[in-house]
C-alpha cells in the first residue's frame, strides 16, 4: 500500500472535515462488524489517517463516535431520498420511486442495516437520544406525507393512507431482504439474491406498495401508466 508524503500529511491534518469523514466510514464498517462493544477505537485508528487521541478529541469517545457513525449511515439514506426529487413527481410515481430507490439503497448498503440491528440490540436508546436522526427522520415523513396527500387529492390514494404505516411497510420489506439473508439463503438457497431475482423482487416489492397505497379503482391505471413510462426510455 503507499504511503503518503509529509507534505499530504499535513494536508490531510490541515483539513479536519476530511479527516472526521475518513474516520466515521472506517468506524460505521467496524461497528457494523463488530457492534458497540466488540469494535475497538484502536482498530479504527488503525486504519485511518489520524490517531486514537485525535479520535478522542473530535468525538469524544467510543459512544460519541459510534453514535456520529450512526447518523452518517441514516444521513446518507436521508440524502439520497432527497436527491430523487420527489415533489417533481406525480404522486403515484414518486411513491415507485422512493420504494424502488429504498430497496436498492438497502441491498447496496449492508452496514446501515447491520448497524440499524446493533441498535435495535441496544432498544434504539442512542437513536432516541439522537437529535440529528430525529429531525432526519421527521423530514423523511413529512416527504412521504406529501406524496400521500398528492395522491389523494387526485383520487389515487387510499383516504386513510397513514404516512408513518406506509414508511414502516416499505422498510420492512426492503430492510429484511438484506437482514435475513443468511438464514433465509441456508433454508431456501441462495437463488432469490442473484441479480435477476433481486431485479423481479424489487419490481414485486414496489407494485404491493402501490397496491396497498392505491384506491382499488385507481390500481390498474396506475400500474399501466407506470409501465408505459418505464416503457418510454428503451423505446427512445
């Protein structure tokens, strides 16, 4: 592996935001491995650009760090969602979106998942304490909570569509994909995870969403119209 200069030391030194980044995404990948109390600040240190110390000064310590790590990894799916511009969307499309873009950030991104169990060992108790998660986590509502006012005010929705159910029915299916996969590959095979089964499973995932979410009279226009528009783009 090279070794850097002195020069891009102090480089790396003189930019403290970089180094903060370099160390959260060792440490997400640790404590994903190893949870809170197996991970070790030294390992962590070991594989970064700065020192144990310096992993003390900017967060604290072993709780600090692993509660920072936790934000990135839900900041990142945050981040994500935001960038799909769902309010662009009409309101059956944004929904396919976010489900589609929920399944494939899962399936791409085991340590947040790993580190969502990990904290769920610990009964969410650094979550809750968490203000930054908090607020990410309103904000993500609130998205959901306009696609489903959207869809209802043009008849496509369900009345009692309730956004909190909603965001928790399509974590579930998105989030056990990934945190079973172990166990459901040593009883059934690992056939359902190659990449075509993966593909026809997302499809599958999003269309009952849009079945659950959907007046049973709008169901069918939705389903065609969605298809002429994945349609569109290979014709083109």
């Amino acid at each position: 592996m090279a070794t850097k200069t002195d020069a891009e030391r102090r480089s790396w030194r003189q930019n403290p935001e970089a180094v903060q980044r370099d160390i959260l995404s060792v440490a997400l990948s640790e404590f994903a491995a190893k949870g809170l109390s197996g991970a070790r600040v030294e390992t962590i240190a070991s594989q970064t650009q700065t020192s144990k110390r310096m992993i003390y000064y900017y967060f604290g310590d072993k709780l600090g760090l692993y509660t920072k790590a936790l934000e990135a990894a839900y900041m990142k799916v945050r981040d994500g969602e935001a960038a799909l511009d769902l309010a662009d969307l009409p309101p059956d499309a944004a929904l396919a979106r976010l489900v589609a873009f929920t399944f494939d950030h899962h399936r791409e991104n085991p340590d947040f998942i790993r580190m969502v169990m990990i904290e769920n060992i610990h009964n969410g108790e650094n979550l809750a304490a968490s203000r930054v998660i908090r607020d990410m986590n309103v904000a993500a509502i609130d998205k959901l909570e306009d696609i489903c006012r959207r869809g209802q005010k043009a008849g496509l929705f369900r009345a009692d569509l309730d956004p909190v159910a909603l965001h928790w029915q399509i974590s579930a299916a998105s989030f056990f994909n990934v945190s079973n996969r172990p166990t459901f590959s040593a009883i059934f095979g690992p056939d359902l995870f190659d990449d075509t089964s993966q593909a026809r499973l997302r499809a599958q995932v999003v269309d009952s969403i849009l079945a659950l979410a959907a007046r049973p009279s709008a169901l069918d226009g939705i389903r065609s119209r969605l298809a002429g528009e994945e349609e569109s783009p290979r014709k083109g």
